[in-house]
C-alpha cells in the first residue's frame, strides 16, 4: 500500500493541476477512472502528512530560495533526496558508469534521436522514453518532440492524441525526469522544453513548470539571444502568476540592455510579441528603431512577423509599416494564405491602410480563386469588410455584377437563408434582415420570424457593449419599411421597445464647407440655406438649400420647390481608396431621393485639396446643374451609379452569414 501512495504522491506532486486542465481546455470528454478514485482533497492529506513525517525525522535541512515579484521566498527541503524525484532518478543515466559502456550510451543516443523523427504522436515517443534511461538532452528533445508532432494534426486528432498522452504513465515519468535533471541542462534546452510544455497543455502551477520558470530566473543574465526569443515566445502564452510576472519583469530589463546587441528579426519580433501593449511607449521606440536598422534584411516572412508583432504591441509605426507593405507586395506570389489573412487583419487593428498593398492582395485573390477553398474566399471577403476595402478584382473574377442578375441571386439565396432559420440566432437573424434592406429587398420569410414576439424577447438580454449597434439596425430596418413600404403578405412593423433612443449626430458643419455654402448663397436669388439638419430623427444633412420653381410665385408653397441635401460624408462612407459609397451612406442617398431631395455629397478631400479661392465655384458647380461643366457632369452620372455599387459588399457580407451557418451545422 506505501509504494502505491508513494507513485501515486510521486505522479501529483509533479502534475498536480492534471484535471483543472482538462475541465478548463475541455480536451477530454471525461474524466480518467485514476482522477475519481484519488481524489485532489485526499491527495493533499496524503502529501501534507507524508512531507510533515520527513521533514521531522530529518536534522540536516537547507534553505532553497526561488524569486518571485515583488518577494524572496524560502522553503526548508530535505538535503537528502526528495520524494518527488526518487522514481525520476531511477530512470536516469548513471553519470558515473564506466567507460566501456560509452560506445553502447553512444549507439543508443544516435538510435534515439533517428527513432525520434520516425515517432508520429505524443505516445509513440512515450513509448520510446519507456525503453531506457535518457540524458538530459535526449528529454529535452523527446519533449519538443511531443510538441511538433501534434503541431500539424488536425484539431480533433490533437485533442484525442493529448489525452492519450495525459493518461500514458510514461508522460508523468518524462516530466519528472525533466523536473530532476532542469539544473543541469543548456539554457537552450531549458528554454525549448519550457516552451514544449505549455504548448502541449502542462499546467502553469505544476511543479515542473514553476521549477523551471525559476531556473529561468537564475540563469536569465546567462541566456543567449536564441533561448531569450524561445523564452519570450513562451511568456507570451503564460497568464499572471508570480513566478511567470518576475520572468517577464527580468526578460523586460535584460532585452532593454541588449536590445543594440540583438542581430535576428525572429528573436527581435518574439520579444515585441512578449512584451505586448503593456511595453512602456519608450521601449517600443527602440523597438522601432532597432527593426529600421534591420530593414534592409527583411525577407516576406520577416515582414509579416513584424506587421504581427507592431499589432500586438498596439503601435502603429507608419515607417516600418510602409517597408513591410512594399516587401510583401514585392513578393506576392509567395505569400501563404494564412500570413496573407493575418497580415490583414493586424493592418485593420492598427488601422494602417495601404492602397496600393490591399490593390495587389485583391488582385492576387482573383488569381487564387480556383484553389483556395471556399472558407479561405469567405475569409478574405470577411476582412477586406473589416478594412472597407472593396476586391473589386475578386468581385469580378467571381462574376458578381447584379446589374441584370439581381433578382435571380436574390430568389436563390432566400430560399437558402431560410432553410437554416431553426440554427440561426436572433442577431445573425437581424444581420441578415438588415442587409437584405440596404439591398431594398424585403423577404417576409425572414421578416416575420424576426419581428414575432418570442425573437423580440431575445433582444432585451443583449450585452450592452452591442446594443447600439442592434439599435441602430433596429432603426434602419424600421425606417426602410417605413420610407419604401414593400408589399408584404401583411403589415409589420419594428415596435419601439428594439429601437431605443434616435442617435442624434452632434458635429458641426465643418467651417469651410459653412463658408462656401453661405458665400455661393450670395448670387443665388429666391435662394435659402438651412444648416444641419435633422431628418426623420435619422439622417443629418450639413445643408439643404431649397430653389424657388421657375413659375414660382409669391404663394408658392416650400414643401413643392427643388431641395438639395448637401453632405460631407466621413472618410468611412467610402470603400478605401474609392469614392464607392459603402452601404449605409447608398441606403441614405436613396432614402433621400424617396423624400424628395436631390443629394449631393462632397469629400473632405476634395474640398481640402480645392485651392482656396476655387473651393466656392467648385460647390457651385457640384450643386447647381446649370453651373456643370461636361466633365462635371459625367463625374455626377458615375457617382450615381457607385451608389449601386455597395451591393458588392452587402451581397458578400450575405454569403459570409449563410457559409458560416453551413460550415457551423454541418
């Protein structure tokens, strides 16, 4: 009975946190028979009796001291060997054997590391460690091995393949040899079976991991730049704890100092990666500087990692930005899709925007359309939404001109939408009604279900950091039916208690735009002005001058005379690049023209860019016809057409919603 209490004392002092892991990460479906029958509570009994009964009969003690923030703790252990270590030792290599056994120890260490590369899973290498004694090296490989093999499995192989490895006794025994032999590996080998380790799902608060991230913090001074960017890249992965915060505090302090010294892009992007948005604005200055003075050596793997890494940081370095962007489109041809969509997606969290680059990435999506699968096409589409970027080569590779089909992809797609009504949630359910009516179609099939009673309860659950944004779709939905009244089988409407409290949009009228209006107005008889205006509690509209009719009298009614609403919409309202008008401000100009307006709009940078004494004959001529120049006039006409246009990103946005909900069901 004591030696199963010793193995089993043994197997939980090393891996102590095994179930917490597997009920937070849900990698197993259930729980091992072993962890029902040896309960953590009796566990603990066992251990704390255990520890007290040997420390007492033991008068040769020392003080072991291990760093944390902000403290030194000590613990007093028995000089003799520890507990936890008797079956780790057993297992290990006499360091003192003789020499005529070194040939063999050669023969297996060279057959070890070949076996190694043949091994296809964590158990397979498990079962490999059971054969023999290992050297400190050979555990540090056989543990990156365990890692690397699981690195390309797919998602449930990995999850089936690490709960084998959980259960295989092997695994408890390779961790407790690593744990006994940590103090006389390379740093690099610390480093990289660390690394392994947490990969692989060893909880942070066992004792092998806090032993090894307290040998990190002896020996960090001691570390080169190599098993400094493993570390880093480690500590990125890490929650709060003490030992794993003073790691990071000293990692901080010890790449500051060698931050002149550092040679490799790999190991200068893992650290900015570390050290994350919390880095003082200071250090990521450096950071900059130091990744300027190694541009010239940036490969287009390079290029992403630090594209990847300013993102982490939250630090938009428009210098080193630029070069990575030139690089990438230098070398377009060769970029995997998976750096190519997160390369993307870091550009939109730092809000750098690149014409030039997200022109060529759009054109180097058409030319993969044939082969990358319909998930990657979705997700490219996704993102280039996010960026209000309009792949318009994307667009035309997939044939997407509504212009004569409209009606036909419209009844096909419904039809589709439908089917997955009972899987879908009441806010994809908006979403998709939403942008079915900046299309101005109105399927009851998908109203109905979405403005019935039992759905509208749903809503008042929303968390409120997205409650604006479900009110505002709210409010559109309601005011479509409202204005464009499509014929339904019956009436519906949006009840008020969805819709909340309008937004009203409190900017000014930009002061030059003022200017220009009030200076036009000057020559314009029978002419009146009216600055920011409210519509339909809705829509803000910087001017509307309204024009007297050419048999206008003096009782001539207002309501009857040519109103012109002029807008200066924000930067946003445009597909980036464009003067493409995105779907909310298409859906206003068309809401407009219902009410009886004749809208014009006008960029701020065309405005900025009008010299100053040529801005109000530019307004002029923009707004009232009879000052158009034919250029003018065919300008105006395509914009009117661009206004069709957002159909583009409203109609992807639909095939994103219904690829999702198939890929989800499926």
């Amino acid at each position: 009975m004591s030696a199963w209490v010793t193995k089993e004392v043994m197997r939980w002092g090393c891996f102590c946190s095994r179930r917490s892991l597997w009920q937070q990460s849900n990698l197993m479906g259930k729980k091992s028979p072993k962890y029902t029958s040896f309960p953590s509570q009796q566990l603990a009994h066992i251990w704390g009796t255990k520890h007290h009964q040997t420390c007492s009969e033991s008068n040769r003690v020392s003080s072991v001291r291990f760093y944390s923030k902000g403290t030194i703790h000590s613990e007093v252990l028995e000089e003799k060997e520890p507990l936890s270590s008797s079956l780790a030792k057993s297992s290990m290599p006499d360091e003192n054997q003789s020499e005529e056994t070194a040939p063999n120890k050669t023969q297996w260490t060279s057959s070890l590391m070949d076996r190694l590369q043949s091994c296809g899973s964590p158990s397979d290498v498990l079962e490999l460690t059971s054969e023999r004694a290992l050297t400190f090296k050979q555990i540090s490989s056989c543990l990156c091995h365990i890692w690397f093999s699981t690195k390309k499995m797919s998602t449930d192989n990995q999850r089936y393949e690490l709960q084998l490895m959980f259960e295989h006794p092997g695994f408890d025994v390779l961790l407790q040899q690593a744990m006994a032999s940590v103090g006389q590996m390379n740093n690099g080998d610390v480093a990289y079976s660390l690394l392994s380790m947490v990969n692989i799902g060893v909880p942070q608060d066992s004792r092998v991991i806090q032993t090894f991230l307290r040998n990190c913090q002896e020996n960090l001074n001691d570390m080169d730049e190599r098993s400094l960017s493993i570390l880093a890249s480690c500590l990125r992965n890490l929650g709060p704890s003490n030992n794993a915060d003073a790691l990071k505090d000293g990692l901080r302090m010890v790449v500051e100092a060698r931050l002149p010294e550092i040679k490799n892009v790999k190991a200068l992007q893992n650290m900015m990666r570390m050290l994350g948005k919390d880095a003082p604005m200071g250090l990521k200055r450096k950071f900059e500087e130091k990744a300027l003075s190694m541009s010239n050596r940036f490969s287009l793997l390079d290029s992403h990692h630090i594209i990847t890494a300013l993102a982490t940081m939250k630090f938009h370095s428009k210098p080193l930005l630029d070069i990575c962007s030139k690089i990438i489109r230098e070398n377009i041809n060769g970029i995997p899709f998976n750096q190519l969509f997160e390369t993307m997606q870091s550009c939109r969290q730092l809000q750098y925007r690149d014409s030039e680059l997200l022109t060529d990435l759009s054109e180097h999506a058409a030319s993969m359309i044939d082969i990358w699968t319909k998930k990657q096409v979705v997700l490219f589409l996704s993102v280039c939404e996010r960026l209000a970027f309009c792949p318009a080569a994307v667009y035309s590779t997939l044939n997407y001109d509504l212009q004569h089909r409209r009606q036909q992809f419209l009844d096909c797609l419904i039809p589709a939408l439908v089917s997955y009504l009972p899987k879908m949630s009441s806010f994809e359910l908006l979403k998709v009604v939403y942008h079915l009516c900046l299309l101005g179609y109105f399927p009851s099939a998908l109203l109905e279900p979405l403005l019935q009673s039992s759905t509208l309860e749903k809503f008042k659950s929303t968390d409120p950091k997205y409650l604006v944004n479900q009110e505002r779709m709210f409010q559109t939905v309601n005011l479509c039916l409202h204005l464009e009244q499509p014929v339904l089988p019956r009436p519906l409407t949006v009840p008020p208690t969805v819709l909340g409290a309008p937004v009203l949009e409190s900017r000014a009228v930009i002061p030059e735009l003022s200017q220009c209006l009030q200076s036009m107005m000057q020559d314009q008889a029978n002419t009146t002005l009216q600055e920011r205006v409210l519509l339909l509690g809705f829509y803000f509209i910087d001017g509307v001058i309204t024009k007297p009719l050419p048999s206008e009298t003096d009782g001539g009614g207002a309501e009857s005379r040519p109103r012109i609403a002029v807008l200066l919409p924000a930067p946003s309202s445009f597909c980036f690049g464009t003067s493409h008008p995105r779907g909310t401000l298409a859906l206003k100009m068309r809401h407009l023209k219902t009410l009886g307006y004749d809208p014009v709009w006008v960029t701020e940078r065309e405005l900025q860019s009008t010299p100053e004494e040529k801005k109000t004959d530019f307004l002029r001529a923009r707004i009232f016809p009879e000052h158009r120049s034919q250029a003018e006039v065919e300008k105006l006409n395509t914009r009117h057409e661009l206004c069709n246009h957002h159909e583009h990103t409203c109609c992807g946005l639909l095939f994103i919603a219904l690829y999702r909900m198939r890929t989800r069901n499926k």
